[in-house]
C-alpha cells in the first residue's frame, strides 16, 4: 500500500484543466508586461519629491538632510528583488513562518468524504539571514532556518488515528552571492541583479516513517525533512524600480536539487514573483505580492512520487512598520488564488493519490540595518 503525499508544489498539469491553464499563462503574461511598461517609464517618470540617480534633487545629495529624506518603501515580505548592498553596508532579518496544510486535492479540485482529515502537516520555519555589501556592486548573503514540522496521518479503511510525526532543528543552509547589472541607488533606471549560489545539507535527512506508513518507505519524504541531504545549485534574477513612494519589484529563483539521501531527490523547483508597495508616510508601507511556484515531482527510494509537486499561486497583501530608521517590522498572508497539486490514477482508489494542499500561511520578518 502506498502513503506517499505531497509535501510541495509543482509543475504537472491535470488534464481538465487545460482551458483554466490557457487563460492562467495569458494573465501571468499580461501582468508581465504591464509591470516591464511600467519599469520601462524609466528616466521619463517626472517625480513630485527627490529622484534616485544624481544631480542636486537627487537622494545621494539628499541623504544628509533630514527634513527632505524621501519617504520610500521596504523590501516586500513574501519575495527578493534587484538590489544589491553598497559596499560595507550590512543588514540582517529574522522571518516566521507558518504554514497548515490538512486538504487533499485531485488537480484543483478538493476531495471531502472519506478523504477528509487524512493528514495535517503543521510546518514552522525561523529563518536568520545576514547580507554583507563585500565588494562594489556585489553581496553575499547566508540563510539560516530551523524547522519544526509535524505531520499526522490516518490509516485503515475507515482511518484510524496512527499518531504523530514530528522533527525540529536546523534545517539547510543557504549561500548566495549577487551581483548589480543595474542600480538605481547610482543613476540607473532602475536595479538589476544576478545571483546565484548553493543549498548545503546541514538539515538531518533520517526521519523514518512510523508503521504503518514504514510498511511503503522507510524514510519520511525530502519534503518532511529537516533537510534533503543534497547539495542544491539555485539562480536567481531580480529587478527592483522607486517611484517616489512606490516601489516595484520581480523576481525569479531556479532550483536545482541533487541526489538526497536514501534514494530520495527533490523536484526542479521554479519561482517568480511580482510585487508592488507603497510607502504610506515614514512609519507604514502597504504592499501586494503575486507569489508562484512550480515544482517538479519528488523521487522516494529511488522512484518517482506521482502524487507530489503541483503549481501553485498566491497573491500576498501586507503591511511594513517602520519602528526606526534602522528597523522594520512586517506581516504578510499569502492567500492561494491557484492550484494544480500533482496525482495520478489508482486502482483500488485511495487518498495517497492525491496532493495535501496548503490552506492557511502567514509570515512575519523582523529585519535591521547596520
């Protein structure tokens, strides 16, 4: 009997969803283009306060002058962007998350009955990430997370209470370093940024299943780890543009996952997002993320998980406190507006088949300038 479930998003596709697929890829695109129109405004925008480049209205020539520092928005929550640290510069954050996931779903569709109250995956991550400008126009950042993930599951027919799995500690570290193509902060239109850099299997990859689930794999999936006992290359790209009180942001990460540990392997994983905030006065920005992944099935011992990975959208309000110059508080909830979870067709039917689904997320990041 097979308990495999889906621990993340992805990128298969059911086949009843083609029609919905068309018109989601035309609306992704359209909202593409009209955030690179609005991009593209570039040095043409006539601005009501100080501009980003140089001359004497500009921030640089501003920056000593209190009473005409422009009010400008802070990182979004949920996403990267195209700046990189001037040299010297060093800033650090600690974010919360939160994220329950007790549905299953065939494709977009939820599955109630007998499906219902399978499984409650309950994952909570503290992440510490420190950014240091190194070099002239180039940063290197490390993340830090640790997890505590619990996962209850139900077996028998009818499902019967097996008990709980839980792990806790830390969890893979990132290392990546980012170069500017672009930078605002300097006279450029607007920043852009390539990076890239390494996932390292720092996590604990050994979690084994507890019977009866031990009975189709040993081991928990990579998704229910600490960590993936692999080492991960990512790429990323990043575009950032200040507006006055407005900032727009797009961003996209590529994962590459290598071989894990016990014949396990994490799907190719694709992010993009596209962001826009807005800096209300001195002490409160508002902001609005649209978040997407898409994730390649997982292998367990060796074989493919069909009924994980998916695509995934969400569309992220929030809010930014700005405590001090030096300190901002904030909060986002990403709420799904999309998704297509990975399965595959069985017989006898069975809720392994199916994908857990996330059905509730938020986020807060506590973040400091030095």
């Amino acid at each position: 009997m097979n308990f495999i479930i889906n621990d993340s998003l992805g990128i298969e596709k059911a086949d009843g969803e083609k029609e919905k697929e068309v018109v989601l890829k035309r609306l992704l695109a359209i909202m593409a283009v009209v955030t690179c129109l609005i991009l593209g405004e570039g040095a043409s925008l006539v601005h009501a306060g100080p501009v980003m480049g140089g001359g004497s209205d500009s921030e640089a020539a501003l920056k000593d002058r209190p009473d005409t520092k422009p009010v400008k928005c802070v990182g979004l929550i949920n996403m990267s962007n195209g700046i990189v640290l001037p040299k010297g510069k060093v800033t650090a954050s600690i974010k919360y998350r939160y994220v329950h996931k007790d549905s299953l779903y065939d494709g977009s569709e939820e599955k109630h009955g007998n499906y219902g109250g399978k499984y409650d995956r309950v994952n909570q991550g503290l992440q510490f990430t420190a950014k240091a400008g190194l070099f002239e126009d180039f940063e290197a950042r490390v993340m830090v997370p640790f997890w505590d993930k619990e996962l209850k599951r139900k077996a028998g027919n009818p499902p019967t209470s097996t008990g709980t799995d839980s792990v806790s500690g830390l969890g893979d570290v990132v290392v990546m370093g980012r170069y500017a193509l672009m930078s605002q902060r300097k006279g450029d239109w607007m920043s852009v940024a390539l990076g890239a850099g390494i996932k390292l299997p720092t996590g604990d990859p050994d979690h084994e299943n507890d019977f009866p689930f031990s009975n189709a794999h040993k081991y928990i999936g990579p998704g229910g780890q600490l960590g993936t006992g692999s080492w991960d290359p990512k790429i990323e790209l990043g575009a950032t543009k200040f507006v006055d009180r407005s900032r727009f942001d797009m961003h996209f990460m590529y994962t590459i996952p290598g071989d894990g540990a016990h014949g396990s392997r994490k799907g190719k994983q694709f992010k993009y997002n596209f962001g826009y905030g807005y800096a209300l006065n001195k002490y409160f920005d508002l902001e609005l993320e649209l978040n997407g992944v898409e994730q390649e099935r997982h292998r367990y011992d060796n074989e493919i998980a069909k009924s994980t990975g998916g695509h995934t959208i969400y569309i992220t309000p929030g809010i930014h406190w700005k405590m001090a110059e030096k300190c901002h508080l904030s909060l986002g909830v990403p709420v799904v507006v999309y998704r297509d979870l990975n399965g595959y067709s069985a017989d006898p039917d069975r809720n392994s088949r199916y994908g857990l689904g996330e059905d509730f997320q938020v986020v807060t990041r506590l973040a400091f300038s030095f």
